[in-house]
C-alpha cells in the first residue's frame, strides 16, 4: 500500500504560506528554477508584510519576473485560504505566457473560471483584462443577472497599465455610424448640436475625418431617458452587448461624441468597480513597470491614492539591460525620414529590427524596408518568428506594450512617433489639452512602454532610435523627462551625452560598436545606473478627486460629486487642465440642479452653470452647456468655480 508522505509536512496539514517557502515546496519546479532571483524575493518578502492591505502595487524593471512573483503571491494566498486566485493577464497571448511560466515553477493553473479546481482554491485560473471587465462577465458584470457571480479572492491584475485602453473600450459605448442607434441618436440631439455650431454640424455630416462634437450637457441630461429607450432596442447588438451595461444606469456620468465614424459614450472615468466580485476582492495586487504616471491606477481600477503612491519596488532600480536611446534628428536636424530608414534597412542585415509606428498609415512609410508588417492578430507569430532566428525588419502598428521581444528577437527598437489618438474622446482631448503636462505625460508613459519592448532582463540589450519631432518635443523638456523610470531617465540622459558628440555619419558605427559589447560601452552603461532606486509612484493630485467625483455621481451623490471635483481643480496649476475639468464640473452641476431645483452658489456666484468657458485654446460657447436663452456666466479657465 502506498504511503502517503503527505502526513509528514512539519507544519501539519497546512500548507506554507511565507512566499519563499512556498517556493522552495514547489516540487515540480524545471531545472534551472532552484532559486528566487533577489528582486523577486525583495518584493514578496515585502508583499507578504502587508498583504493584508486591499490594494498593493508592485513596481520592477522589465524583465524582473513580475510574472513569477504574482504567480507566489497567489499562491500563497491560496495556501491561505484567500481564495479563489485570479491571474489577470492583457491579452489571450500574454495570459498563454503567464501559464507557461505557472508550468515551470510546477504551479497548477486552469484557464475555466468555472471549474471546481478555481472555486474550491485548488488551482489559479489566468485569464484576461477581456474576460474580467465586460457588461456580461461571470465575475459580476453589471449586465450578468446570474446569482451568484464566479468569486475572487486575491487577484493579480499583470501589466496593469497595458491593461488600461482595454479597460478604457471595454467600460464604454462604440456604436459605428453605420449603426441604425447612431442615425437614430443624431435624430435626437440633432437640434442641439445644431445650436450649439451650424458649421461643426456641417462637417459632421458631410463626414470632414477629422469633425467633432460632444453633446451640449443640457441635452444630455434633458434626453437621458430617450437615449436609454433607443440603446435598449439595440442592447442584443454586438456594438452594445459587452458595453451598455456599464454604462446605462449611470448617464449623468457618462459624455457623449458624435464623429462621422461613431458615436461614443464614455464614463468619465471606468466603472471597474461595477463588476461585483473584483470590487469584493480581499487582495488586489497591480504588477507595473517603472512608467511615468501611476494615477491610472486610482483612475481606472480605483485604487486609493496612497496605495498608488507607495509601491512596493526592490532596494535597486539599476536590473536593466543596457540601452542606448538616439534620436537620430538630434544628430542631424536636416536629415529626412527616408534616409533614416535607408540606415535602419542595412542595421537589419545583422540584426532583427523592430518598429513600432503609431497607425497603418505611418506604417505605409515602411513598405519598402520592412520584411513584415503586422497589427495585434499577427503579433503572437510575428514575436515567434523573431525569436527563432534572422527576419529582418519587422513593423508593429500601434502596439506600444505588452509584447516579449528578449535577446536576438530585437537588437534594434525604432519607435516611429507617439501612438496617436484613436477613440472620439481622446482626440477631443488631445484637442483640448494639447501642450498641457497631462497629455505629455501620456505621451511619455507610451513612449517608455514602447522602449521596454527591446530589453527583458538585466542581461539584455538593444539600440532605441527615436524617429519623429513629436518624440522629440515631449522628451526635450527636464520635468517631463524627470517623470520616466529612474533606469531609463539614467540611459536617455547618457544616451543625450553621447549623441553630442556624433553626427548623422556615425550612426551606424555606434550602433555597431554598442551591439557589438564594446567595453566602453559596457562600463559607462553599468556606470550610469549605479546606486539608482526607485521613486514613489507618481500621480497628479487632481486625478484622486476626479475619481471620487465619478463614484460620487454614479449613485447620484452630484453635490458631493460638485465638491470632490472643485478640490480637485483647486490642486492643478495648469490652466488648459483646469479647463478641462471645469467642463467637467459643469456635468455634474446640471444634474445636480435638476435634482435640488438649485445651484450650489456658495462657489459659482450663479443661478447659472459655467457658460463660454475658454478651455485651453478652445473655447465652448454657452450653448454647449445650456442652450437656454437665460444669460450665462461669463467663464474662463483661469479662474476657479
């Protein structure tokens, strides 16, 4: 009879819980995994002190194994008997990865939320950023009507702020102006748009690309139940299937934008915490690299201030392959895009190249050079290909995160402009915030995204070329720039060293010399992250009461709502910021009247909401607020409600 060597565990029936011993009994593990590498278990040791804490971020350098140390936290929760465990991966590719990774440690994983292994704490299920947001998800979406919505108990969100455009699409409406509800919602608000600018509405109609307009407030808050009536016929269409239920019951939260393309509805902010059981979760752990702005976590998955402010990080920032970052204009301001690229082609005859470009049609610029050019579908063969051996230039349209390329997969990274607004609201908002340090810092958070693509551990590296005047711009300014990643601020700033001393000619011979292991290169690479550490997580004051200001208003609290909003516009210096929010706070303010019968005058000073508002170099006139024929405030952005 077999013996059951189980009942001789020196800690009894319970199984450990401490992460590096919950490690060490993974007996499964594949060689070459005897041991945690030290960040790894700098980072456990200091998650497993304050676990107990809802929400936790980790932050480590690409290519630390963040993976493995989200895989010990939860399976140390498990042992815990904080369970169910969910691995949130970006995407299905990367999810795929995360189990392999599971597989090797000997750490049992399913992909079947519903199996018995999840629920009953047996196994970790990954899945994606896709399964776990959405209107219908098992997890408690809010258009999911089951009884008892699938559990979680800790959960591990991975990559989180490659998580967030997915979270961003998932939370809101998207209905194509193809769609029978799109000519049916223009035949609604037709009239106010039409008051609002005859000569927005004409280039709206006559389908000019690049025409905008966000329905007037009054009109939004005015017609809610007709939008509700209209959407509900639809709500079985896959336009709408996923995303209206985030969004139906909570309108006066919510802003709407035609464009010849489609109509939008979007939440100020996503209502993650509309899914039921990731807002009952007892842990919440967000895994992040070192990137500009952690206020997406407050924003976005409604994590408190001081959680997003106090990351847990290892004691050195400097495991980091080595980088060098050239801007190729900087060494020659009148060399041309083509010949550049005539330089990158003859790179690619001993090294794989990528590219990262912002559109299909900036990738257009490449057809002549690139070997392959492929959007999200082709990523997963295009990254395989890459790793098997030589294919040239390989060009990657808009898809600035969430891609592996270690070692001889890329040797050379050409990131070929910021990616660019792609939904109807961000293009308003880079419209409206153009210059200001909000959009700045999203662009830089994108561009550092981008350039972690090419090293994936400490013993990587690569060559980062900068093509565009855009990229440029954003990283020519000292407290943009103070805002990346202590490594990559250290390698830009000797990258900007070195470029002084070379011109266009000698591009490609250092380049070479660099790939090539020069021992110069080397010591002054290692040099310059020495005794470098990490900062506290990063995040604009405003951004925690814009948050508290949308919770507020999607249960209708709008006074509060009011205020949390007003405190967060008082926090902000920049006037094309405080702007944008002031239009926000007028959102809120209508709705806040209809239900009192008055406006709040103890700020406002009127019976009005703002009107004419100057909002960065745009300015809204009265009737996009309130079309009546009442006389409005006057408003500027440089002054407070």
């Amino acid at each position: 009879m077999p013996v059951d060597f189980r009942r001789f565990r020196s800690g009894g029936d319970k199984p450990p819980i401490v992460p590096r011993d919950v490690f060490n009994s993974l007996s499964g593990r594949a060689p070459g995994f005897g041991y945690l590498r030290d960040v790894q278990g700098q980072v456990l040791e200091a998650w497993y002190a304050r676990r107990d804490e809802r929400d936790l971020a980790i932050k480590m350098n690409t290519g630390t194994g963040k993976t493995v140390v989200g895989l010990l936290a939860l399976r140390s929760s498990l042992n815990e008997n904080v369970g169910p465990a969910l691995y949130v991966a970006p995407d299905k590719f990367l999810a795929e990865q995360a189990a392999s990774q599971a597989a090797i440690l000997g750490i049992r994983t399913t992909d079947d939320p519903e199996s018995i292994s999840y629920q009953a704490g047996s196994e970790i299920c990954i899945t994606n950023i896709y399964a776990l947001v959405n209107g219908l998800s098992k997890f408690g979406g809010p258009g999911n009507y089951r009884v008892d919505p699938l559990a979680i108990g800790s959960v591990v969100i991975d990559d989180a702020h490659a998580c967030v455009r997915t979270v961003e699409e998932q939370t809101a409406v998207r209905i194509p102006s193809d769609h029978d509800a799109y000519s049916r919602m223009m035949r609604i608000f037709r009239s106010d748009l039409h008051a609002q600018s005859i000569s927005q509405l004409s280039d709206l109609e006559a389908s000019v690309p690049q025409a905008l307009m966000r329905v007037p407030i009054s009109a939004w808050v005015d017609k809610i139940e007709d939008v509700i009536g209209c959407l509900q016929e639809y709500r079985e269409d896959d336009c709408l299937k996923f995303s209206l239920p985030f969004v139906k019951d909570i309108m006066p939260a919510c802003q709407a934008i035609f464009s010849p393309q489609s109509l939008e509805i979007r939440p100020f902010c996503p209502p993650t915490n509309r899914v039921a059981s990731l807002e009952q979760a007892k842990r919440c752990l967000y895994l992040t690299a070192t990137l500009a702005d952690d206020s997406v976590l407050v924003t976005h998955f409604g994590v408190s201030e001081d959680a997003a402010k106090s990351p847990i990080t290892p004691s050195s920032a400097a495991d980091v392959g080595d980088r060098l970052i050239l801007s190729p204009r900087e060494l020659d301001p009148r060399v041309s895009d083509e010949t550049i690229r005539q330089v990158v082609k003859k790179l690619s005859v001993n090294h794989n190249v990528v590219v990262l470009v912002p559109s299909w049609r900036r990738s257009a610029l490449w057809q002549d050079y690139a070997d392959q050019v492929v959007g999200a579908e082709q990523i997963a063969v295009a990254v395989n290909a890459l790793k098997s051996g030589h294919v040239g230039i390989v060009v990657f349209v808009n898809k600035y995160d969430g891609v592996d390329l270690p070692d001889d997969a890329c040797r050379v990274l050409v990131i070929d402009g910021v990616p660019e607004a792609i939904n109807n609201t961000e293009r308003r908002e880079a419209e409206i915030l153009g210059g200001s340090d909000v959009l700045a810092y999203r662009k830089l958070q994108r561009i550092e995204q981008g350039m972690g693509r090419g090293v994936r551990s400490a013993e990587d590296y690569c060559v980062v070329l900068l093509l565009g005047a855009s990229l440029a711009t954003v990283l020519s300014k000292s407290r943009i720039r103070d805002r990346l990643g202590p490594a990559t601020k250290a390698q830009l700033e000797l990258s900007m060293d070195v470029s002084r001393e070379l011109g266009l000619a000698d591009l490609t011979g250092v380049v070479e010399q660099c790939l090539d292991r020069d021992e110069g290169w080397l010591e002054v690479s290692r040099e310059c992250l020495a005794g470098i550490s990490y900062a506290g997580g990063s995040t604009e004051p405003f951004q925690r009461f814009y948050r508290e200001a949308f919770e507020a208003a999607t249960t209708e609290q709008f006074e509060l709502a009011c205020d949390n909003l007003r405190n967060g516009i008082d926090s902000v210096e920049d006037d094309t910021t405080k702007g944008w929010l002031q239009e926000h706070l007028a959102t809120y303010m209508l709705p806040h009247q209809s239900h009192s019968g008055t406006t709040d005058a103890r700020r406002s000073g009127s019976t009005q909401p703002p009107g004419n508002e100057a909002i960065g170099r745009h300015c809204v006139s009265a009737s996009f607020i309130d079309d009546s024929s009442s006389p409005a405030m006057p408003f500027n952005a440089k002054t407070s409600l």
